[in-house]
C-alpha cells in the first residue's frame, strides 16, 4: 500500500506541474489559473496521502483504535 501512495502521489505533483508548464507555455489558459491548478493538486495529493495514510486499518493491525486507551 505504501508503494501505490507514494507513486500516486508522485503523479499528482507531477500533473501539477504539468497543469503549471501548460499554463506558462501555451494559450490554452492563463499562467495564473496554471498556478491554481498546481497548488489544488498538490493540496489534494497531501489530503489523500494524510487521509490514507492515517485511516483505520483494522485487519493490517489486528486492533481498532477504540481499544487503544488514549
């Protein structure tokens, strides 16, 4: 599992930077909606990542989180 994150993530930043080069280099939108467009994907690969990362995996660890006192 943690080799499809990191790979998927990789391919969220790269097509972040790829939203931002299209934006610069050609007139199929602004150079600013290209920054919009890599800085949304960045945020949501984070989100995703931190999400999947951080859920409850009950059979990968053989308790639950409510049996872990706090």
């Amino acid at each position: 599992m943690v080799r499809f994150l990191n790979s998927f993530t990789a391919l969220m930043f790269g097509s972040g930077i790829l939203v931002l080069a299209v934006g610069i280099f050609s007139d199929a939108y602004s150079w600013g909606l290209g920054v919009v467009g890599l800085v949304t994907l960045w945020v949501v690969a984070f989100a995703l990542r931190v999400y999947l990362m951080t859920r409850d995996d009950e059979e990968e660890l053989g308790y639950s989180r409510r049996q872990v006192r706090r």
